[in-house]
C-alpha cells in the first residue's frame, strides 16, 4: 500500500513542477494577500483630503486650519469659495471633507460665539467616521486653546468661566443616518460585476486550446480581434441580466435609493463589465492551462477588491498601491456606483473615471487579442 501511495505522490509532485507558472501562483499568492492587507488596510484613516471655503482668511481661521492639518488626519488639497463649490469638489471625488470659515470669522472667535461648517462624504464609511471624530475633537482642542490664552495670568490664580469661542457644525452627505446598506450596495454591485465578468472569460481560450478545438478555429477566417468579441458578447448579455438583478433586488429588497439617473447607470455598466470581460479574455490568451487562469483569476479579483476603494479609502494607501490599483476596472467604477446611487451626480463629475474606463476596455481587448497572436505563432 506505502509502495503505492508513494509512486502517486510522486507522480503528482513531478506534474506540480512542470507547471510551474501554476506553482509560482500559488506560492506567491499567500504573500501578495498578506502585503496587501498590511500595506492596504488601515482602520484609522489618515491624511483625508480637504478642500477648504476661508471666507476669512484671518490669524484665526489659519490658526484653525493649521491645527487640522497639523494633526495628519486632514491634507488641504484645494481652496475655494464658499460652500456650494466646496460640494463641487467633494462630489468630482478630489476631496473627503469641506471646511466653511465664515467671514469676521476672528471677530466671532473674540466675541465667543464663532462656528465653522465641516461637511463629510457620507459614501466612505471608514472616512466618515474617522472625519467626524477627529473634527469634532480638534474643534473642540482649538476652543481650549482659545480659551487659556485669554486666561488673565495677573488674576488671584483662579480662572474665569469663559464661553465657547468655537462650534463646529458637522454635515454628513449624501448618508446622513449613516447607513451601511447605502455604502456597501453599490460597492457590492462593482466587485460582483468584476469578479463574475472576469470568470465568465477567463476559462474561454485557454479551454478551447485544452479540448483541441483551437486547430478547427484557426482554419477559419476569423481574426483575433473577432474571436475576442464573439467571446465577449454572448456573456455580456448573461452578465446585464445579472446586474439588473442585483440592481433590483439591492434597490427594493434592501431599500438603497438611486439617487441618479438610472439610464446612465446601466450604460456605464455596460462599458463596466466589457472591461471585466476583456480582463478576463487577456487572463485566459496568458494562461497555459484552467489551473493556470482560475489561480489568476483569484488573485486578480483579490487584489482588486482590495485596493479598488471597495472598503478601504485608496488615499490612506501607498501610492505605489494606487497606481496598481488603476489595472483594475473596479478602481474606476467604484467612483461611478456611488456617485449615482448616493450623490445623485452625473457626466459632468464623472468624466474621467468614464474616460478612463472606456480607454480600459479598448487597450485590454486589443491586448487580449494581440497575445492570442503571438501564442499562436
């Protein structure tokens, strides 16, 4: 019996090294997750863009802002003018949270009845939380500074009540009540897209040169490029019922409003999941066998979620993972889920994460296509 279970272990360690793009995959699979969690997920989020409305533009309004910025939880990365273009830009996604300083904002702080108005994106769970609290407790340190530096240091050693100098009205947008079924569906509807459109197309090549069906497709006319769209279209009819399933049963199962407009929704959908298809298309024209594209295809859909903004803020990661993160058509969609389902915003805030995707979808199908070609030859 020994005799017997040895000669089939060996036979499957000498079919595990000859593929050894599979082995690699899956040796180096444990070690990319765990970087990744260590490099991607943080549960205090840090350096939250800002975009700040100084309508004072006073020692005391710097004074403040100097205090966010000071602390590392807030990075000023635009000013404005007042409150309605500081919701421009946190609707376009530059910033996280808006400071709004009033004007005479030191005479108010000298008079004690001083207020700022912070306005928080209410689409990130982990920023709002981290945002709201932080603001909160800065706010109220700065009026505690105010308050001992007008402390009459001659008086008999005790000190005077002296009233609040500084309030800080927060705004939540978009999710006032903080409701997670807001922020999770339609971040739930992209990472299912992506992870269902790159396994409907990553098994299909490389499937047909396991079977040997491969030769009677080559004696053909077709090109690469036809192969690749005659793959892609039959499931992108299979991955729109889906959507609009999920879309339903999230909308009125689950009570998660659209804020926008429906129409534009599924038509960059659409453009959506022909980037996970051609993802899943350049997978399969790479891999040598399944084993091969099904441990890409995990990986790839892991890695993605990740560091797509699905839970985790991409501006807390390094930037190196951000610039990875923009392999991945989730990075892009994410944005565009959100902003219609919860901002209620259109074209005109998501035009780059629309040029961006639509750009994916050419140079991945042609990629695709173009290492089909050179495998054949």
């Amino acid at each position: 019996m020994l005799k017997r279970i040895g000669a089939i272990t060996q036979k499957e360690f000498i079919l595990m090294v000859r593929d050894r793009g599979t082995l690699a995959l899956i040796l180096l699979i444990p070690l990319i997750q765990l970087l990744l969690f260590a490099s991607a997920i943080h549960m205090d989020v840090k350096h939250i863009p800002m975009v700040v409305a100084d309508q004072s533009l006073d020692t005391a309004s710097r004074s403040y802002l100097d205090d966010m910025v000071r602390s590392d939880y807030f990075d000023i990365v635009s000013s404005v003018q007042d409150q309605a273009q500081a919701v421009n830009v946190i609707d376009e996604g530059q910033a996280r949270i808006g400071v709004v300083i009033p004007h005479n904002f030191s005479a108010s702080v000298d008079q004690g009845d001083a207020s700022v108005l912070l306005l928080i994106d209410g689409s990130d769970p982990f920023t709002t939380q981290s945002a709201y609290n932080t603001a909160s407790a800065i706010a109220q340190h700065h009026a505690f500074q105010i308050v001992l530096d007008r402390i009459d240091i001659s008086s008999s050693g005790s000190t005077a009540q002296s009233p609040n100098p500084l309030t800080a009205h927060i705004r939540i947008l978009y999710n006032p009540d903080r409701q997670d079924l807001w922020f999770l569906v339609p971040g739930l509807i992209a990472m299912l897209l992506q992870t269902q459109t790159i396994t409907l197309t990553a098994l299909s090549v490389v499937r047909e040169r396991e079977v040997g069906t491969i030769e009677q497709i080559l004696v053909t006319p077709i090109r690469p490029i036809e192969l690749m769209l005659g793959k892609t279209i039959p499931n992108l009819l299979i991955a729109v019922i889906n959507m609009l399933t999920i879309v339903l049963v999230g909308t009125l199962g689950f009570g998660v409003p659209i804020q926008g407009n429906f129409l534009l929704y599924f038509f960059l959908t659409i453009i959506y999941i022909f980037s996970g298809l051609g993802l899943g298309l350049l997978i399969s024209s790479f891999s040598q066998n399944q084993r091969q594209a099904q441990q890409l295809t995990s990986m790839i859909t892991f890695i993605g979620q990740v560091i797509g903004g699905f839970v985790f803020p991409r501006y807390a990661m390094p930037v190196i993972l951000q610039w990875i993160s923009d392999l991945f058509p989730l990075t892009f969609f994410i944005p565009i889920s959100r902003g219609i389902f919860m901002k209620g915003i259109g074209m005109q805030f998501l035009a780059g994460q629309v040029f961006a995707l639509s750009f994916y979808v050419v140079v991945i199908v042609y990629l695709a296509a173009r290492l089909f070609r050179q495998r054949l030859d």
